[in-house]
C-alpha cells in the first residue's frame, strides 16, 4: 500500500479545513434555506404551489447564497494560510 505523498496529505488537510469554515459559517445563518425539490418537476403549476418560474428564481437565489459560502470559506482559508506564511 502506498503512502500518500505530501501534497495530497496537505490538500486533504486543506479541504478538511475548507469543509469545517464553510459549515461554521452555515450554522451562522439565520435563515438558511433549502432548494424545493417540485422546481426539478416543471411540471405546470401544481395547486397550491405556485408559478414554475417562482420555483426557478427560488432556486436561483439559494444556489447563489450557497455559492457566496463557498466562496467566503475558501477565501478566509486563503486568509489563515497568508496569515500562517506571514508568521512563520
């Protein structure tokens, strides 16, 4: 079995550390919400649930808030690493 080499253990290290960013800044959220699954459907409008482009545009908008969390953990990530380098 082979060893793993160095930059793939500090690669690992380093989305362990991206993951744990990004949940610390989920569970910052008040109101987090979640994709509605009947947007996939497209189905017409389905009584009582509304406009298929409403769903869409829902949609749209959580994928952008999940995206910008992405982003903000992979930029303070790039933040402790300079503040890290600086240090040493």
């Amino acid at each position: 079995m082979e060893k793993p080499n160095f930059q793939e253990t500090n690669s690992s290290v380093k989305r362990q550390r991206q993951h744990e960013i990004l949940l610390a800044l989920i569970r910052r959220q008040d109101d987090l919400e979640l994709i509605d699954i009947e947007a996939s459907r497209l189905l017409g409008t389905i009584k009582g649930r509304g406009d298929p482009a409403h769903w869409i545009d829902r949609n749209r908008r959580i994928l952008e808030k999940y995206q910008s969390l992405v982003r903000s953990a992979i930029t303070l990530d790039s933040l402790l690493d300079s503040e890290q380098t600086h240090n040493e």
